[in-house]
C-alpha cells in the first residue's frame, strides 16, 4: 500500500466535508424527497446560465386608465415589481379611440430575434362607449408598436384585420411560429350576418381568429382558430415551454370561457396546430371569476411557470404558480406582499442583464 500524499488526503478531505454538508441540508428539509438547493453550493442562481436572464418587464393597462404602464422586476423575484416612469404611461395611443387595453410585449422571432420588439393591443376607450357598443360596432384592428431596444417605441399604427362583419377585435396576441417563420398573431371576434350590416340583430359566439404576418403591417387573411360553440372563447395566451430550442413542439395555451367566466389551459406536444388537450376534460378550470391569462416562466427555476390571472371584479392581476404546467389543478396563488394591486390585462417579458439596466436607466423607478 502506498502511503497518500498531503495534497490527495487534503482533496479527500474536502469531498467529504462537502458531502456531509449536502446530507445536513438535505436531512435539515425533512422526508419529502431529496431537495439540493444550488445555493447551498455557492452557485449563482440569481441568473439562467444559458441566456443570461436577469428579470422581467411587464405591460399592463390601469382599469379606467387605458394606456400602456411598464414594471420591472426587482430583478430575477418573479413576483416583485415597481412602477416604471414615476408611475406615469409609458405610451399613450393617438388613433382610434385613442384608448389601449391588454397590451402585449412580442419578442422578435428568426431574424429579428433579440433585434425588434413589438407591443400590441386592444384598440377600445370604454369610458368613451358602452360594452354593447364596443361588441357590436368597436374597432376591427389592432394597435402596433415597435422597439429596437425595449426602451423607445414608435410607428404606431392601428391595423384593420377583419372584415365589417365583425364586431370587435379583442385582446390580440402573437407568437413566433418556427414552422411558419411568421408571427401568429390571434384575437377574439364576434360576427352578424351581411343582412344586418348595422349589427343590431344577434351575433354569433365568440371564437378566436388568427393571421399571419412578417412585419405587423400587412397580414393574410384571417381564419378560424379555436371555435368552441355556443361558448364563448377570449383572452387566448400561448406560452412556450422550450423558448430557447426552435425546434421545440411543446405548448401551452390558456384562455377565458367567457360564458362561464373561468380560465383554463390546454396542451400540445406536436406544434401550434397540433392536437390540443384540456388535461382533467371539458369541465377543468384553473379559476373562475378571472380573465386575461398572461404566463411567463420563472428564470431561475425553468419548471415553474407563473400565471397572471385579472380578478376583473376585484383587484386586477394576482399571481399564481405551478411546476406542472400541464395540469389545470395545482395552481396555487403566489406571495403578493411585493405584487402591485389594479393592474390589468397585459404580458410579462423575461429580460437579460443588458437590457433590464437600460431600461431602469431610462424610466427610473
């Protein structure tokens, strides 16, 4: 037998120590399986390796108040926010009714991926209208902003994207679709027969629509995307589970059943247009008495997805979690003691280093 040298017994010294350590935290968490916390290693879990995400920027509208309202993380806690630019809107419409709800963050895809940002939203001033109104005769576009940097927005402009048969145009949202290499872009629309041009008789349901577009200029004709009649379908959000794999097939899609006022979620495995599943069926809801889904995942932990979910009749946006995703049970509300109160309908947007620093430069706190 050889005798070790100093340098190897020292080595061994330090595994061992190590280990013990690791079974002391471990043991210290009880029988609930094992848990290894990276922070009890020293690592830096304040970030996402792979991208660099350092926090999140969210857009919201401020009920009565139908502008776009920026917060930022108080870095990577995914459920601490602060108001942006004293509080104060950071984009006032000038088109339409001069009035945006549920606007929507949209992060370049193919080559403009990390290059161009876009913000969308519901073009509708209700303090200017009634809700029947707004159902019957309301605007038929959507507005459109642009970034280059998440930081100055210009070339606003409100896009017409369905015929006079519609009623309204809400709360649309985009994706990237890698196998289209276009944006999906989706919102909610109601329709009268061309007998009754002046809308006045009885619609239909309510369904989501889509098109596709390179450039939130010019778009293809609008089609059906999810029509669930007779109930009425709004609020549609999708949400990539491997944003950072283009070839990923694997989605989320929430939206509101509007005639029962309840959120729920449905599941992809083999793209966008692939076959989708209401895990729990046809009666399983994550919530009632809520609109306006707006998920995001977590940056430091990739298995948690975060939820908004707007208690329209309350308090606007609390949070909700889950590290099963797939499932319309298991989400439990979030800690709100860092959450603002009153925002509505909107997106949150995961950002890296560089760009959360610019902005809180530009807009303050």
């Amino acid at each position: 037998m050889t005798r070790a040298r100093p340098r190897t017994l020292l080595a061994v010294a330090a595994f061992l120590f190590t280990w013990s350590c690791l079974a002391a935290s471990i043991k210290s968490r009880g029988s609930g399986g094992l848990f290894l916390d990276l922070a009890d290693l020293g690592v830096d879990v304040t970030k996402r390796q792979t991208n660099n995400l350092a926090g999140y920027l969210g857009a919201f509208f401020l009920g009565a108040d139908p502008y776009v309202y920026f917060y930022l993380s108080n870095g990577n806690d995914a459920l601490s926010f602060m108001a942006l630019n004293k509080g104060q809107p950071v984009i006032r419409p000038t088109k339409g009714t001069t009035g945006v709800r549920d606007p929507t963050i949209i992060s370049g895809g193919g080559s403009e991926a990390g290059k161009k940002w876009y913000i969308i939203g519901t073009d509708l001033h209700i303090g200017r209208t009634t809700w029947d109104a707004a159902q019957r005769t309301g605007s038929r576009g959507i507005f459109v902003w642009e970034s280059t940097d998440l930081i100055n927005w210009t070339n606003e402009r409100l896009v017409t994207v369905e015929d006079a048969t519609a009623g309204m145009v809400w709360a649309p949202e985009a994706i990237w679709d890698p196998a289209k290499g276009q944006y999906l872009v989706h919102w909610a629309s109601k329709f009268y027969p061309t007998s009754d041009p002046s809308h006045t008789g009885n619609p239909s349901n309510i369904r989501m629509r889509y098109a596709y577009t390179s450039d939130f200029k010019t778009f293809s004709p609008p089609q059906t995307l999810i029509d669930k009649n007779p109930t009425n379908i709004i609020d549609l959000n999708y949400l990539p589970l491997s944003p950072n794999d283009p070839n990923s097939q694997s989605f989320l899609r929430f939206m509101k059943d509007e005639t029962r006022k309840t959120v729920f979620v449905e599941v992809s495995n083999n793209g966008l247009f692939g076959t989708w599943t209401r895990p729990g069926g046809d009666t399983a809801i994550i919530q009632s008495g809520v609109e306006g889904p707006a998920s995001y995942l977590d940056n430091v932990n990739p298995s948690k997805v975060h939820l908004l979910l707007d208690f329209y009749g309350s308090d606007g946006y609390r949070p909700f979690e889950t590290t099963n995703p797939r499932s319309n049970s298991g989400w439990v509300g979030s800690n709100r003691n860092n959450f603002p109160k009153n925002l509505r309908h909107g997106s949150v947007l995961p950002i890296n280093g560089t760009v959360y620093e610019a902005i809180r430069a530009r807009w303050g706190v």
